[in-house]
C-alpha cells in the first residue's frame, strides 16, 4: 500500500532540520535539496526530550523544512535509511513510535506539495503542547 504512494518530497520538524546541525541533517544533505520553508497541519507536543508531532485536521500548524530528493532512484534507500531512524519498522519487542506519511505541505508561497512526514504515534495526552508550532522557536524560548 505505502509503495504506491508516490512523493520525492520530505517535510522535517525537529532533530531532523538543519539548524540542529545533526548527523542525521548531514545525511538528509545528502540526499535531499533543501526546497524551503513550510508548514503542515498538526500539533507540535513536548515529551520532555523531544518534540512530537501529531496530524490535527483544525488550523493547527507545525513549521519546518520542505526537502526534495536529488536522484529520484536513490529515494527507496534513503528514505529506508530514515524509516530505520525513526523506528517505523520496529524490531518484534520494540514499540513503533512513528509512521511515515503522506500529508499536504504549505510552501511560503502559497503553493501546495505532498510530502512525506514522520508522525508520532505514541500517547502525548496531559503533554505540553508547543502552541508555536515551531520547534526552533520552542528551543530557544527555553534557552536549550
């Protein structure tokens, strides 16, 4: 079913955006084009360690960054290389904490693109939810 899902974008709102300056941005990188900003229709929540993220179909956002991959034949292995980060096929004792996928990207300039996201799956009720929707603005605000 997810195969014949087609996008060659990818919609980032953490650990995974370049002012993290992460070793996992670094891969990204390398794969992927930094297209622009955007944002997507969800609720950005605090566990304390990291910010989730969960699909609301109200006017909530998240922001992030809207990537695109270089080589389209290269998709399949770097998008695997990052299900494999973010736990979407989980081991048989493990706890799948996120799913990828697709939802509608809303670019700065009003235009509109699917893009492959990775929701939280776990529970996140009585959490802090970050009403900025904007992890880097959350961070500083903290002064982390």
């Amino acid at each position: 079913m997810m195969e014949q899902l087609k996008s060659d974008y990818l919609f980032v709102y953490s650990s995974l955006m370049e002012g993290f300056k992460s070793s996992e941005y670094d891969y990204i990188s390398q794969y992927f084009s930094f297209v622009g900003k955007g944002k997507v229709k969800g609720i950005l929540t605090d566990l304390g360690d990291i910010p989730v993220a969960t699909p609301s179909s109200e006017d909530h956002f998240i922001k992030g960054e809207l990537y695109q991959i270089k080589n389209a034949e290269d998709f399949s292995f770097a998008i695997g290389q990052l299900d494999d980060y973010e736990g979407v096929r989980p081991e048989a004792d493990e706890i799948q904490f996120y799913k990828r996928e697709l939802t509608t990207v809303y670019k700065e300039d009003e235009s509109v693109v699917n893009a492959w996201i990775y929701w939280y799956q776990g529970d996140v009720a009585g959490k802090p939810v970050i009403t900025s929707g904007d992890v880097m603005e959350y961070i500083r605000s903290k002064g982390l």
